[in-house]
C-alpha cells in the first residue's frame, strides 16, 4: 500500500515509521531515518491512499473486462 502525499509523491507504507502532526505540517518519519513532510493531516492521508487504492482498483478492473472482450 502506498501513502499518498502531495501531487505526485507516493511512500510505501512498508517504509513508514510514524506520521507526526506539528502544527501545520505532517511529518513521515521512515525507518532509515529520514523524514519526509506534508501539509494534509493523517487522517486526510489516509483518505487519499484509500481513494487511490480504490480508484486503481476500479481501473484495474475494467482493463480486465476489455481484455476479456477481445
């Protein structure tokens, strides 16, 4: 699964280690110890992944029914 940030920033959640709200900012603390920041708050990060999670499943699915077309 994957964490999606601002515009084209995606993390993999494996990578994640922590996301700490301070603030005005959301910082994504990995495990290699570097950190990352966004301005959304946990909860809407959360609700963009699954959005995108289930919009490339939507996707995904009627690619499937037009190759089964063929």
């Amino acid at each position: 699964m994957f964490l999606v940030l601002e515009q084209n920033t995606f993390v993999h959640i494996d990578r994640v280690l922590a996301l700490v709200r301070e603030g005005n900012e959301t910082a994504i603390i990995l495990r290699d110890g570097s950190v990352m920041a966004t301005g959304f708050q946990p909860m809407t990060v959360a609700r963009r992944s699954e959005e995108f999670i289930k919009r490339g499943m939507k996707l995904a699915s009627k690619v499937k029914e037009e190759g089964d077309k063929k």
